[in-house]
C-alpha cells in the first residue's frame, strides 16, 4: 500500500507554467538589464508610455481596470484567475515572467496595480512600453538583493 501525504506539508509560493514555455531568463542577479536587451531578447514592445507612468483620470479611469479585473485585494493589485479568456491568462503570466525575470509565476494570481491598467491600456489599442517598466523592476531587485548583501 502506497505512503499518504499531507498536503499541509507541500506548501510552495511559485507555480510552474503548465502550457507554453517558460521564457529565457538573461538576469543573473548581479548586474542590470536594459530596456534594448528586453527588446532585442524577449520581443517586448518598446514603444508608447511605461506602464508606470500612465496618468489615471487622464490615460485611462480605475473604473476600466476595475471593470476588466473586479476590485482591486488589498490596494496591492488584482487578480487574474477569474478571466474567462485563456489567451489574456497565458498573456498575463508570460509578461509577469519576462518583466520580473522568473520561470515561475506566484500561485496568488495576481499582478500589481500598475501591470493591470498596462493591460487595460493595450486592450484599448494602444502600445505600452513593457521595456521600460521591465528595466526598471529589474533595477528594483537589483537594488534589494545588494541591499540584502
């Protein structure tokens, strides 16, 4: 007969994609990316406004996001489990795993304000500049892992 286990004990925070593949990974945790080297490698649009920068009220109304992805959890961004498009599902995880340099995606299911009214403002036909805000996550964790050092 077969070893029960607990489930309890099995406890991850990162999830596996389960169809595609995961993208190539250039960030080696010591030094930056550029926004050519996202360009050139990941095949992310570099053009239009970063996704930080655009001006609610003015780009675009919280509403819309709203709208697209319900209430935002915890003023920390929304989720994106409960769209009914799988082409937008799978488009989410492959941005958030080129953007923040992972092959794993976190198994909360959400993503951050500011990547969620990116999305609603690409959906509108509009280009937004995903290498922009990736160079500067990058940057970002960059930052935190030296100070961690």
């Amino acid at each position: 007969m077969g070893k029960k286990i607990k489930l309890e004990d099995i406890v991850s925070s990162w999830v596996a994609l389960l169809y595609g593949t995961p993208p190539n990974i250039i960030f080696n945790r010591r030094t930056s990316i550029s926004k050519n080297q996202n360009f050139e490698k990941c095949s992310l649009c570099n053009k239009g406004p970063s996704s930080k920068h655009l001006k609610i009220r003015k780009d675009l109304k919280d509403a819309k996001v709203e709208e697209f992805f319900g209430k935002p959890i915890n003023r920390n961004g929304y989720r994106y489990c409960h769209l009914n498009n799988e082409e937008l599902i799978i488009r989410v995880k492959l941005l958030w795993m080129i953007v923040h340099q992972r092959t794993q995606v976190p198994c909360i299911r959400m993503i951050n304000m500011v990547e969620a009214r990116g999305l609603v403002y690409e959906r509108k036909g509009k280009q937004v500049n995903w290498c922009v805000f990736g160079e500067w996550t990058i940057c970002n964790q960059l930052q935190r892992l030296q100070s961690y050092e």
